[in-house]
C-alpha cells in the first residue's frame, strides 16, 4: 500500500482526524505494517507499552485476566486504536488483544505516537475521552 492510501485510512480514525496531512504523512511512514492471523496475539497485558495500533482491516478482541482466566471485554474493528493506554499512562498492558480475524494493522512506537499528539490539542482531547469511555465501562 503507498503512504498515500495510509494517510487516509489514519484520516478515517477519530483520533488522528484533526491532525494536518503533513503529520499525518510522517505518522504512516515511521509505522510499521502488520498482520496478525486469527488467534495471534498483538500484545500480551502485563507487556511493555511499547506502541499504539491502528486497525485497518479485521476485528481484534480484548481480554482482561481475572482469577477465573480470561474474560473479553470488547471487540474493535476497523479505525480503531488498541495499546494507546499503556503508552499514555506509563504502564504496562492493562489487556490483551487477540486478531479475531485476520487483522491488518499500522503499529506505531510510542515516541512517534506521543509526538503526534503532542502536536495536536483536538487528538489528545479525542484520546482522552476515548480513555474516559473504556474506563467508565471497565468492570
């Protein structure tokens, strides 16, 4: 896919909307492409919060552990982004996300993910009440 087929697909994602094409532009081209079969693990909680990713394509589940196992949380699909807690607060992986299907997806390091946001009040301001939501619906 070339940088500019990425650019709109980051265009697409709520949180990066607000963000000039320019910056969009450097964002896709210092990520990385991957893919993930179904069942594979994209980021394992407990895991270093190392990057951010962005669903292009396929479903991937979350999971919380709890004494009992696993238990999933939710589902997100295409123009969502997984791992951006972790990277915000500090910590490390509250969850677990497994491709449900196949998943395509722009992985996208911490530092660059961080500069980006940096850069532009009205994502940070989206990631934020993303985060409030997840939260408010945390068991």
């Amino acid at each position: 896919m070339i940088l500019n087929d990425e650019v709109q697909m980051l265009r697409r994602v709520p949180l990066f909307s607000g963000i000039d094409a320019g910056k969009l532009k450097l964002l896709a081209f210092a990520s990385d492409r991957v893919s993930y079969r179904e069942g594979q693990e994209l980021f394992h909680q407990g895991d270093e919060g190392d990057a951010a990713y962005v669903v292009l394509s396929g479903v991937v589940d979350v999971f919380k552990e709890n004494p009992e196992g696993a238990e999933k949380v939710a589902s997100v699909g295409s123009n969502s982004v997984v791992g951006e807690i972790a990277i915000l607060c500090g910590t490390t992986r509250n969850a677990t996300c497994k491709a449900s299907t196949f998943v395509e997806a722009l992985r996208i390091r911490k530092d660059c993910f961080l500069k980006v946001l940096s850069t532009c009040p009205r994502s940070m301001a989206e990631t934020m009440r993303v985060m409030g939501e997840r939260l408010a619906t945390a068991h």
